[in-house]
C-alpha cells in the first residue's frame, strides 16, 4: 500500500464521514423536529418506546443524537427515566438501518437489474438531480430532499474509494496478521469501542468496518468482537452530553451505557459458549458488508428481546450506579425554572425540536402573561397589598421567560430551518417582547389600583361599571391572543385586530363619558387621572395582542419573512367588519349619559355573553 492509497483512504474517509453528515443534517431539516416531538408525546408504554426510538433514529440516521435528545429531555422532565429505556433500545435497533444502505455497496451480479441497485450505478443520477434541485429550487423542502440526496451520494462515493484504496491490503501479512489479533474478544471490543468513542458514531464506524471488507482479511471472527464494541462505544456520546446535567439525566445515559454492556456480555456468552461446544465453521470466512449489517442487526434486536423485560431493573441499577447521597435532597425547581429547563443547548443539535420547545415555553409564558393581567383587573374592584404582591412576582417571572427566550432564540437563528420552523421562529422574536410588556402593564395596572384605594373617594356606580366592560373586553382579547398563539390558530388571530378597534372605541368613550362625569361632579379629578392612566394601560395591552395576532396571520403567509410585515393582509379579511359588529354588540356602550344615569347597569355586565368563538382553522404542518 502506498502514499497515493493511503491519501485516497484518508479522502474517502473524509467523504464518508462529510456526507453522512450531510445526509443528517438534511433528513433533520426535513423533519422539523417532528421526530423528536412525537418521541416527546408517544412513549407512555415500554414497546411503544422501543417502536418510536427505531423510527426516529432511521429518520435522523443517527442513535447517538437520539440518545442525547433522551438524556436532554428526561433533564428538561419533559419525560421520565423508565420512559427513556425503550427509546434506548429502539434507537439501537434503528441504527443498523444505515449499515443495510452501506451495504449495498458489496452488491455483486451480472444481472444488469442487480447492477442498478450498486451506488456506483444510480448515486451519479441522484447527485445530479441533487445539483439541479439546489441550483434551480428555492422551496425549502425541496432542497433539504436535494441535501439529503447529495450527502447519500457523497457518503457512498467516500465508501467506495476507501474500498478501493485498501483492496491491495489483502496481499499484505502483517494487515491479515492484525485482523487475526482482533478476532480476541477482548482486543476486538476495545477497538471497535475505542473507535466508535473517537468519532462519536456507531454508523460511521460500521460503515469503515464494511469498507475493510474490500480487503479480504477481515472474518467473522475479528468482526463479531468489533461490532460489540462499537455498539459500547456509542455511549460515550450520552455520556459526555450527561456532564453538567440532573442526576435522572445521568441515569438515563447510565441505562444507555448499562444495556449495551450487559447486551454485548449475554451475547458474547451465549455465542462462544455454542461455539465451544458446536464451532461455528464460517467463522474463518471472509466477510461481506451485508454480513456486517445482519451481524450489527441480530445483536441489536436479540439484546433488546433478551433485556427488554427487564427494564425495571435497567432503571434500577442506574439509581444504583447513580445513587442519591444519604441526607441529599433533590433541588425541587420552581414552575419558571422547570419551563425553562426544555430550553436545553443539546436541543440545539436539533433545531426544529429546539424551536418546538421554544414555542411550548413561550405558550407558558404567554399564559403567565394573561394571569397576571387577570389579577390586575381584580385589584380595580377588590384591592390588597397581598394581590399586588403576587402580580409584581408574576411579573418578574415572565421577565425570567424573556431572558432565557431571547438568548434561545438568537441561538436558533444560527441553524438551518426548513420553512414551517422559521415562520414559527419568526412568530416568537417578534411576540417575545409584546407577551412582556403585557405584563409590565399589568404591574401598571395594579399601581392604578393602589391609587384608587388610597382615594378619599369612590369611582362613581357608572364608572364602575365603564369598566367592567372594557375588562371584559380586555380579558376576551388576551384570551383569544394566548389560544391563537398556543395553537397557532390563524382564523381565531383575524378576530383579535377586530375587537381591538372596538378596544380602541370603548378607551375613547369612555374618556369622553369619564370628562362628562367630572363636568356633572360626578366624579372627581383625582380619580380621572387614576381612570386616564388605567384605560391607556389597558388599551395598550390591547395594541400588544393586535401586534402578536398580526405575526400569527403572517405566519399563514407562504411569503412571509422576519422583520417584513403586511398589514393589509390582517385588516383586509374577508370577516373583519362582520368580526367587528359582533364586538360592537357584545361590548355594547349605552347611548345616552342619562340612561346610563338612570338606573343600575350592573347586572347587565355581570351577565356579559361568552367568548364569541370563530370557526377555528389551524394551520396544518407543511
């Protein structure tokens, strides 16, 4: 083997490990986070673990980022440990998907059928497919696939030239000698282990073993021991992404480290212990790169069959390996602290599952949001220091929630997102600091509160009731505002900007009827600033939620872009007058100073109608 073999070895491997990363990157682009989002949601049963860790890993090609997703959210407590066992063992199993596609590259037949199955025959057509849809195409979509396309296409032509680069190999003793060496279970495991370690990938791994094939040299009996290896070698990934986590998270990738150990040592056992006793006569053949991946399938399979009754236990020995000091309490987190634990940096690896956690802590703050401006209107007709208390506190929570968002999100904005990402992302860095100034007005609110309760004298029975219809008003757009950014509900955002101007309306009337009242002596001056100050912070909470509803329509536009707006687009819906007459009537202001004068009102602000509820249209995934 020469210079010349030895820099095309080097250049296929880097191929191969440039275009399975390339590869990945595309399928994880394609698939939004939505792998990631299921195996969040559908592991509530052992098999269904097992089921949902071999799909996501075939998707994403890649265990090891399965794995450290499991250990990020079982730290995030989006899912519990005895969860997290299945979709270890399932994404064991889904790894070996990507040795069966590397495999066809030891496909050897004259049937010209079977020839077009070879990389070599078609990668040349789906690199050139792939160029086009790059070079021609700007949907996202379509050029993830292209991504996808070409990394495959690179990956295959790296594996194929490191096979040719070492197929002189066979002719050299001392190549032959080695593999010998390695058919040691001991030896072979460490280096199978050692290398899987160092390039922090199974696959990877697997598919520089089916290389070595080309060779001639290498038999079952060195790649059996390697392959056991690799698969222990894996875990090193799970458990370097486990430093600085939740004990839980460090017993997920003790579990992770635990079941390839005990797999590995039960089949290595049951292996030999046959073939002491019946010798296994291919032993000493050579290998094939289809071999390889049945070997890597088998193991992986078996060992689940074997373990997976015995998850229990699994999860036992890692609070044994792991264990809580005598006298150590767990920290118990506030409710903030354990929202914002899903904002982890491993998700970043994945950024369409870190912009759904995103969007799931900001849907909590958004509702922290509303809560505190509901207590703040509470304090207007029944005030206490303890109340205003717990709106300021509210209050510096969501200050919590926009700090770690903001800081979150400008980490997204690095990564590559397909379209359906992005405008959701888009929705978020425009909604974060509306969300928090809702607050602030909440905390305004309740000073305006304090003043009216220090006043020597009361708000008049008509104003009161003045404002029990702009509150009502104000607490049904939150409402809808918080429902059509939680469910990305686009037809219930178009009646959010409608109510508003009707918003808008009750702030002016009622400033007219307000200057009314103190012409009459009705009212007196000190409490018309108190009542001036409170209907401009409500009015202004109202102008954040027009502005959050707009970014939720815009996010029903194909076009749109961040920072871009179309304004027209939410006031020229087809329903907005129709939306608006229905507020005009639900939120209904006397006509007349006298006949709001001329009785008690109040009953009929008591029993204003429900939410007025649109047809709801949700925006279907992409």
């Amino acid at each position: 083997m020469d210079i010349f073999n030895v820099l095309a070895l080097l250049g296929g491997l880097a191929l191969f490990l440039y275009g399975m990363e390339t590869m990945g990157t595309g399928l994880r682009i394609l698939s939004g986070g939505r792998m990631e989002q299921i195996l969040e949601q559908l592991t509530n049963t052992l098999l269904k673990g097992v089921l949902l860790g071999l799909v996501v890993t075939a998707v994403i090609q890649s265990s090891s980022a399965t794995t450290v997703m499991v250990v990020a959210l079982v730290n995030a407590g989006v899912m519990q440990l005895k969860q997290a066992v299945g979709v270890i063992m399932g994404a064991n199993i889904g790894t070996t998907v990507t040795s069966w596609l590397l495999s066809l590259s030891g496909i050897e037949s004259s049937n010209t059928f079977v020839k077009l199955l070879k990389p070599e025959s078609f990668t040349p057509i789906l690199a050139v497919i792939a160029i086009f849809i790059l070079m021609s195409s700007k949907n996202d979509r379509k050029r993830s696939i292209a991504t996808i396309l070409i990394g495959f296409s690179i990956l295959m032509f790296g594996m194929s030239t490191m096979s040719s680069s070492v197929s002189s190999l066979k002719d050299v003793p001392e190549f032959t000698q080695l593999f010998v060496l390695f058919s040691n279970p001991i030896i072979g495991m460490l280096v199978g282990a050692i290398l899987t370690a160092v390039i922090q990938s199974s696959s990877a791994s697997v598919g520089i073993l089916q290389a070595l094939c080309a060779t001639g040299a290498i038999t079952f009996a060195s790649t059996i021991p390697i392959i056991m290896g690799q698969n222990i070698g894996t875990c090193f990934t799970a458990i370097l992404s486990s430093i600085g986590t939740s004990k839980n998270a460090k017993r997920t990738a003790m579990i992770h480290l635990s079941f390839n150990v005990i797999g590995t040592i039960l089949f290595m056992l049951l292996f030999y212990s046959i073939n002491a006793i019946h010798p296994f006569p291919f032993l000493n053949d050579p290998v094939k790169p289809y071999s390889i991946a049945i070997v890597h399938t088998i193991f992986n399979i078996l060992s689940t069959i074997l373990l997976l009754p015995f998850s229990n236990v699994l999860v036992k020995l890692a609070h044994f390996l792991i264990p809580t000091k005598k006298g150590e309490v767990e920290i118990t987190l506030d409710p903030v602290e354990e929202d914002l634990k899903r904002l982890a940096p491993h998700f970043l690896e994945q950024p369409g599952f870190a912009v759904e956690q995103a969007y799931a802590t900001m849907t909590s703050m958004a509702r922290q949001s509303y809560k505190a401006i509901d207590m703040a209107l509470n304090l207007v007709e029944d005030y206490s220091d303890e109340m205003f208390d717990l709106v300021c506190r509210q209050e510096n929570q969501i200050d919590r929630y926009e700090e770690a968002l903001n800081k979150y999100l400008i980490q997204i904005t690095a990564a590559k997102l397909n379209d359906r990402d992005n405008r959701k992302l888009t929705i978020m860095i425009h909604s974060l600091h509306d969300f928090e100034r809702i607050a602030d007005h909440a905390i305004n609110i309740g000073e305006q509160a304090g003043k009216k309760n220090d006043a020597t004298f009361e708000f008049s029975k008509v104003a009161m009731m003045d404002f029990y219809l702009f509150s009502a008003a104000l607490r049904d757009i939150i409402q809808r505002t918080v429902e059509a950014f939680s469910n990305l509900d686009v037809e219930r955002a178009f009646t959010i900007e409608p109510l508003e101007q009707r918003i808008d309306d009750l702030d002016q009337e009622f400033n007219n009827r307000h200057i009314s009242r103190l012409r009459q002596g009705i009212c007196s001056a000190e409490l018309g600033i108190i009542i001036s100050d409170l209907y401009n912070n409500m009015e202004r909470v109202a102008d954040h939620c027009s502005n959050i509803g707009e970014c939720i329509v815009q996010y029903g536009n194909r076009n749109f872009k961040a920072y871009e707006y179309d304004s027209e687009l939410y006031k020229s819906h087809n329903n907005f007058d129709r939306y608006y007459n229905i507020f005009a009537e639900k939120y209904a202001i006397y006509p007349t100073m006298d006949e709001a004068l001329g009785e008690d009102h109040s009953e009929y602000y008591d029993q204003l109608p429900e939410t007025t509820t649109a047809s709801a249209t949700s925006i279907t995934n992409d």
